[in-house]
C-alpha cells in the first residue's frame, strides 16, 4: 500500500476560526450532495505530548490524512489515500502515525471470493517516510500484508513497537498470528501464532491474555500468561454470542472480559496471576473501550443506547468526564482521543447549538477551542431536530425508535420514510445520520425503530426477533407506521420504505408481505432471494456449520439453503404480489450481500411485469465508503421518492 505524499494545496485547504479545521473538496452544492458527501474532518488523534493532531479530510474528491501541529498550525504531512479507504488513525508514539485502510479484491491462492482486506502503514514525520507496517522480516513466515483489526503501539525502552494481528500460512494453511514490529529499525518477528483470534499486550509489550474459538465444537477459551507458557483460564460454550477480551483491567494483573450470557453484558475480570476470578463489574455492554494512553488499562466504556454514556470506573475520572460534557448542555459529547497525561482531549460535538464539530478541551488551562465542522457545507441550521419515541409492537412488545422531522414545517400529516437499519442484531446511533438527515431536508419525517432481534436493549428485545425474519421483525416496522398515523404525524398515504442491508431487505418485504403500508420502497444493497444468500455464505465460509450460518438460523428459522421455509420469506420468490414501484442500488464490490442478490431481485420483478429500478454503484462496497457512489446514491434515491412520494 502507499499514499501520495503532497503539501502543493494542501495548506491553502486548512482554514476555519482557529485555522485548525478543513475546507471542502468541493464548492457549495445541492442539499443531496451535501448530506451524502464524506466527512471533511473525521478521526481527529491528538499526540501522545498534545502538541499535534492528525485527522483525515477530503482534498479534491480524495481521502487525505493531514498531520499539523496545534499552536502554530504548522502543516507537518498531507497524505492522499487514492482508492484505498481510510478506516483508523492512531498515534504510535511522538513521531509517527498508523493509518489503517482497506480495499476490495481478490488474494488468489488464499481465497476465491473478493474480500475487504484491511493493511496498514506508519509514516514517520521527522523522515518523511512511509513504510508498510508489514514490510521485512522472515519470508519463511508466508505472511500476507493484512492487519485484522487496529494496532498497538507501545513504547519499550524509548522505543515504539508495533503489535498486530495478521495473517500468515504455516504449512500452507492460514492462521493468525501477533506480530511485532519495530518502528525504528524496522525489524518484524512472529510473537504468537498459535491459533488464537485476538491478543491482549500490557504496557510492556508482554501478550498476557488471548481468546480463541473453535466453529466445530462451539467453544471460546480464554488463556493468559504464565511462566510455564499459556494457560486456560475459562472455557465456554458460545453458539454465537461469544466473550470479548477488552484488555487489562483497571488495576493491573487482571484480564478483563465482557460475557454476554444472560440478561446483560457483564465485565468479568480474570487474574494473572493463578486464572482465579475476581469478580465482576458490574454490567458493560460497550460500544467501544476506552484505555488509558500510557498503560493501555481499561479505565471506561462509552455505550449507546438512546443516548450516548460513558462509565469510568475510577469516580475522579467520572468527575472529570461529567465536568467536560457539561460544558456543553444539549449537546451529545464523544470522546475521540487524548493525550498520554489527558489533559487534552479532542471531542466530537453533536447538537441544535454547533451541528457536528470537533473541539479541543484543555483541562490545565480550563479552556477549549473549536478544531473545526465534520461537514464543512453542513451547518447547524441544515440539520433536522431527531426526538426519542417508542411505541407498542401488536404484541405489546415495546419498540424504541427515532423519529426525524423536517425543519421548519408542521410536525403534522407529514409524507413519511421507514428506514430500518442494518444488521439485524445492531441499533441506531444518536448521532448525526447522514441518511435521515438528507430525506428530512426533502421535507419528509424519517422513522428508525429498533425493531425487535436489534441489539444494545438486553437479551430479551434481542431474542424476541428469533425466528422472525419477515414476519414480526417486519410488522414491527408498520406498526410505528400506524402509531404515527394516529398520532397525526404522518399522511398513511404518503409512506416509502427505505433500507440497506437487511434494512434493504425489510423494504422489499414490506413491499411483498406487508401490501397497503407503502406506496413505493428502496433496497440498498439488501438480501432477496434468501436460499441464494445463504448457499453464497456457506460457500464463502468453507464449511457447512459456522456461527455466520448459525446466526442467520437463529432469524431466518433456516440454515440449509434448500430448506423449504426460505422460499416464503423471500421477497424475490414472491415478486407477483408486489404492486408498488421498487428501487434497487447495489455496489459492485459488496463482500457482504452478493452484487447478484439485486440482480435476482430485478430480473423476478421485471418477469412479473412490475415497475422496477436497478441502479450499479461501480467500484462501492457494502458500506457506501465512496463519496461519489455515495453521492450517486443518495440523487438516485431523491429522484425516485420525489417520483413516487413526493414530499410536497
């Protein structure tokens, strides 16, 4: 992998009120395009000593990492990505920034399908120079230039090492392994790689813990550390749901484990030492960690659920926390990064008062700065108001949803968008959407529910969704339709559903199962023909029983694609009974829902003489990385509800 490094242009696009933020790639544009253009700051990492950041942009319709000094706004590096798709910056001591990217495509003689693969580099700013993050070490070792998941960086005897986890082909046969790799010579060395799936390294650099997980027996095993060698701790029967390894407990000398058996996620910790348990923590069902930067203990978590809270266990850092976000009432505080004595913390503000920014919190001097707009032609005033509701399923269950509405109209009788998320068992954020905020800008109200089989709201709204792809996972959807219409809200004759992924799904079922709720639907990239989906998946896993084919089971109620109960479930065998017009968008590198699965779906509709439209998104993947695919998207999809549903 390699990025163009380039200053021409670069610092003329560094502008703002502290001159800290980004301009535009782009001059002002329609409100489509401005909604679906890709952040214009994103990922913004302090340095280890506060005195840098790093944070990527887009810089003439390109993905660029930029790296600039705080005080002086001096430009120190501009990176431009090409057509790889940054996923993660981090830090990796004073001197050097790890980018994380991915591309799709194919590793002939390793796999036959294409895939999203994930590389990495460092670039060190005093050399100007970028090195593969896998480049030297043994070739014996056969070992691919993937990492799987973000490094770790630590600094052992003045000197930033690198762990990561990749892949590589003892015996001619692919396993992962922890490799190290030294950013200053250079040197790369195979630590472990003895079929584990992720590690834990301390502030030492020593692996202390690792988690594996055998598909054929359906057993997760922790092991740590030991003098002697590594030793199991727990073993456990994990179906699907497994423990997550977080890291380093607070304290030290103890591992600390999230276990989603039962009700709620708890936090386990494990000894070192002898394996003992030491008791929990309490419950955690974390979004994402938070780790000390010096020590790489866990000291907290950020969860989302209605709302974004974060839990630190030590009450001064709480206090400290709590004191931050304060600062800025109705507004929704993320913690994005932080320096190594956290005395600057770079945050992300979401709210009625800044829209979506970045600001940076002093804490020695009680002060804070903004850094800059996430999107740079966005403007408080462009987004619309989002509200909590919840509503009874016709089961009773209870259905947490939020609801957009347009601005500057009367929440009453408005046209409406259904726009159930992906997954299935994931939620909606609180945050700013780009989807929703787009269509609420057209004038329409925009409904996300958390329909049972979501995630983040305990076992039993999860397992309330087993069995029931199409079926009530789907009414669940028309029934925040009807607590809408009789709250007065919505026109029941002007609602459109639109989704991706299974959401993509949920539309062509609501347009198939569901007849007289909708009047037209959009599937991004979703799942039609089911019995296709899941022989595709077996073939990609390479085995006929793994908990990817398992969890479609536990929704679909099937995991043999010829099993009959497939076919009544699939929008694509029963595209004779649907009567209102369809849009299908898919990207032609999408590793997670095949390309064909909407070509399938047209050709079904197209041979029942019913009004369709298919859409290819050219080099775009399941997650609409791509601005101007993205962008393609979202015109495409304006045009058809203006068409069919037009929000006048």
């Amino acid at each position: 992998m390699r990025f163009r490094l380039s200053s021409q242009g670069i610092a003329s696009a560094l502008i703002g009120a502290l001159a800290l933020a980004v301009s535009a790639s782009v001059a002002p544009a329609a409100p489509v395009e401005r909604y679906g253009a890709l952040p214009t700051l994103e990922d913004v990492q302090i340095s280890p000593d506060g005195s840098r950041l790093a944070f990527a942009t887009v810089l003439d319709g390109a993905r660029t990492v930029i790296i600039q000094t705080i005080d002086d706004r001096s430009l120190l590096a501009g990176l431009k990505a090409g057509n790889q798709k940054i996923r993660n910056l981090q830090w990796a001591g004073p001197n050097h920034v790890l980018i994380t990217s991915s591309t799709t495509g194919y590793a002939m003689g390793v796999i036959s399908s294409k895939t999203e693969w994930s590389v990495a580099l460092s670039y060190d700013i005093a050399r100007r120079r970028q090195t593969d993050l896998f480049q030297g070490g043994d070739s014996r070792l056969r070992r691919m230039n993937v990492v799987a998941g973000p490094p770790m960086a630590r600094t052992i005897g003045g000197r930033t090492i690198v762990f990561a986890v990749g892949e590589f082909f003892p015996d001619h046969v692919g396993r992962l392994g922890l490799f190290s790799i030294d950013l200053e010579g250079g040197a790369t060395r195979l630590v472990d790689g003895d079929g584990a799936e992720q590690w834990v390294v301390d502030e030492t650099g020593a692996p202390v813990a690792r988690a594996a997980y055998d598909e054929a027996k359906r057993i997760w095993r922790l092991e740590v550390r030991q003098a002697k060698g590594w030793v199991a701790c727990e073993s456990v029967t994990a179906t699907i749901e497994r423990p997550r390894l977080l890291g380093v407990g607070p304290m030290g000398r103890a591992i600390l484990v999230a276990d989603p058996q039962g009700e709620n996620v708890k936090l386990e910790r494990f000894s070192l030492d002898d394996c003992s348990r030491l008791g929990d923590m309490g419950s955690g069902d974390f979004s994402r960690t938070i780790e000390d930067p010096v020590t790489h203990r866990v000291i907290g978590g950020e969860s989302v659920a209605g709302a974004v809270r974060y839990r630190f266990f030590d009450p001064a850092d709480q206090a400290v926390w709590n004191t931050v976000a304060g600062a800025y009432p109705g507004e929704m505080v993320r913690l994005v990064s932080w320096s190594d004595d956290r005395q600057r913390i770079v945050i992300r503000l979401d709210g009625p008062a800044d829209g979506v920014s970045y600001s940076l919190v002093d804490l020695k001097t009680h002060s804070a700065r903004r850094i800059g707009d996430a999107y740079k032609c966005l403007t408080a005033q462009d987004i619309s108001p989002v509200k909590s509701i919840i509503y009874a399923a016709a089961d009773g269950l209870v259905i947490p949803a939020y609801l957009t509405l347009p601005r500057g109209r009367d929440p009453k009788n408005l046209p409406l968008i259904v726009l159930p998320h992906g997954g299935p068992a994931v939620r909606d954020d609180p945050g700013f959407d780009w989807w929703s905020q787009a269509l609420a800008d057209q004038g329409y109200a925009v409904l996300q529910p958390e329909y049972r089989g979501s995630s983040g709201l305990g076992w039993a709204h999860l397992s309330a969704g087993f069995g029931q792809w199409g079926r009530k996972m789907q009414t669940d959807l028309s029934d925040g339709v009807r607590f809408l219409v009789k709250a007065g809200t919505v026109d029941p004759k002007r609602v459109c559903i639109v989704g991706a992924s299974y959401g993509g799904y949920a539309a062509l079922a609501g347009a198939a199962f569901d007849p007289g709720v909708y009047r037209c639907a959009a599937s991004i990239s979703g799942p039609a023909d089911l019995r296709r989906m899941l022989a595709w998946t077996r073939q990609r896993a390479g085995r006929g029983d793994s908990s990817v084919l398992r969890y479609w089971d536990r929704f679909m109620g099937a995991s043999d694609p010829n099993d009959p109960v497939l076919a009544t479930i699939s929008p694509a065998a029963h595209a004779d009974r649907i009567t209102i017009p369809i849009l299908l968008v898919h990207g032609k590198d999408d590793t997670v829902v095949d390309y064909e699965q909407s070509r399938l779906m047209a050709g079904a509709l197209k041979a029942a003489g019913k009004t369709v439209e298919f859409v290819t998104l050219d080099g775009e993947d399941h997650w609409l990385s791509r601005e101007a695919t993205r962008i393609q998207m979202l015109q495409t999809l304006v045009a058809f509800l203006n068409e069919n549903n037009p929000p006048g």
